[in-house]
C-alpha cells in the first residue's frame, strides 16, 4: 500500500498528496482518483461557496477549513422545486442560472427568453432542445423544452458543461493549471480575498 500512496497525487492539480476526507464518500484509501484538500476548496469557493464532490457529485462546502457535506433542503424560490438550497433560498443550479442568466430558443414558438436556471444541463449537445421543461413567457404561455441560442453556448462554464459535450477534461485542465500558479505563488497574503477567477 505505501507504494501505492507515494505514487498518487490529486487528480486535479497532480501536485499534492495532502488528500481530503470527504464526507460524503470517505477517502477511498486505495483509490488512485483522490483529491487534496486545497483544491477541494477551490471547487466549492469558485461554485459560490457550495460545490459539488469531484468523485460522487454530492453537495459540499468548506466550513471552518473542513469539507462538510450540505443537506439543507427547502423549495428553491426560482424553479420551486424541493432542493439543496446554498444560497438566499435558491438551490444550487438555481444560484448558477442566476449568475449565468444565459438565452435560450423555445421549441414551441422559437422565441427567445433569459432563464436563471442552468438549462443548458439538459441537452446532450449544445444545438440539442433539452430534455426537461420550462415555462415559455413568450408566445407559447406553456411548459416547453429549450436550447441555449448559438451565441451562449460559449458562456456555459466548463466546469458545469454536460459530459456529453467533451468540455470536462479542458475544465480539469484549467483548474489545475490555476491551481499550478497559485502553488507556484506561495501563500496568499494575509489581506488577499478567498474568492479566485479561473483563467
């Protein structure tokens, strides 16, 4: 096994070995996919604070420098739907949508309409309509399915894109090369923000 532990490093910034214990799906001593704490944290700070597992996509955050994991449920106030709420009374695709309030086409009556809410997440290719629906404010007056427009499509954040897009590994791509920096950096200064860009 100790040969094993010195040959893995996090599966985000292939650098650390200082590994996370999550709580949601433990260590996985003899997992060669693990992730080190720090970079856990900035999967959670870049999502807003609430992030989701990089191994089984539960809900986390970083609470006085330890991973927890979140159940807070309630109806979200955007999709109204019973969720994880993270952030004032929106669940986690919620909040998302909100920052990223991207326009989408109608299948019914091919107008435009801004939704807060990451519909993108539903279409297995960026011309594809979804799979699930939303109220259509425009001519339809009913539950439709819909596609991001073609000049949006670039706006999807990498790191939340559908796998069946192929945008995964150049997201992992980008977070372990900010990653890379900001060890190569050192520590922050004692006045410097948690919050990071990825660029």
């Amino acid at each position: 096994m100790a040969a094993l532990d010195d040959a893995v490093t996090c599966a985000i910034c292939l650098e650390s070995t200082d590994f996370a214990a999550l709580p949601c799906c433990g260590t996985h001593e003899g997992s060669t996919t693990r992730f080190c704490h720090d970079c856990v944290v900035l999967l959670c700070d870049h999502a807003g604070g609430t992030g989701r597992c990089p191994r089984c996509r539960a809900w986390i955050s970083v609470e006085d420098g330890a991973i927890v994991e979140k159940e807070a449920m309630d109806q979200c106030m955007i999709c109204r739907q019973t969720r994880v709420i993270v952030d004032r009374s929106m669940c986690d695709a919620c909040s998302l949508g909100m920052r990223y309030p991207l326009r989408y086409e109608c299948e019914g009556c091919g107008k435009h309409q801004r939704i807060g809410h990451p519909m993108w997440r539903y279409q297995a290719s960026p011309t594809e309509f979804g799979t699930t629906t939303w109220a259509c404010h425009r001519l339809c007056r009913r539950q439709t399915n819909w596609r991001l427009i073609a000049e949006d499509v670039r706006r999807v954040p990498d790191g939340d894109a559908p796998e069946s897009w192929g945008r995964r590994d150049e997201w992992l791509r980008s977070v372990r090369e900010y990653r890379l920096r900001r060890l190569a950096e050192g520590p922050p200064e004692p006045d410097e923000g948690r919050r990071c860009t990825l660029s």
